[in-house]
C-alpha cells in the first residue's frame, strides 16, 4: 500500500469524515433522551384516549390484512 499514495489519502480523508460522523452521532445519541422525553405521548397528539386509539388500530387491522393479502395476490398475477 505504501506504493499507492492516491488511494492512501483517498482512505485517509474518509477515515476522517467517518471519524467525524461517529463523534457527531455519540453527541446526538447523548441529547436523545431529553429530546424523546420533550415529545408528548400518542394519545396526546392524536387527541385520543388509548382505548380509542387501541380500538381504531383492531377495526382497521382486518381491512389492512385483507389489502395486503390483494396486492400479493396482484403481485404474484403480474410476475408470472
């Protein structure tokens, strides 16, 4: 390698802007815990009891199936 000085300061500078992203990640990680407890929970923001919430997901889960099961069904017509 000592032979390929462009692709030595090629590895060189993107070993450094990943050096640089890592540090950025570490202090975004470090301010998520008071970022998350900022946001107000679900039943908040969708201005909803969690009953309400609970049973509008299990009303809309068979339609979702069902749709679902429809476009793999349409899938598997349209590669064959």
């Amino acid at each position: 390698m000592a032979g390929n000085k462009p692709a030595n300061a090629v590895l060189h500078k993107v070993l450094k802007q990943l050096e640089e992203l890592l540090s950025d990640m570490k202090a975004d990680v470090t301010r998520l815990p008071a970022t998350i407890a900022r946001i107000p929970p679900v039943a908040v923001r969708l201005q909803m009891s969690e009953r309400n919430i609970l049973n509008r997901l299990a009303s809309r889960a068979p339609e979702l199936s069902a749709q679902s099961q429809s476009q793999t069904s349409q899938q598997m017509q349209v590669q064959r």
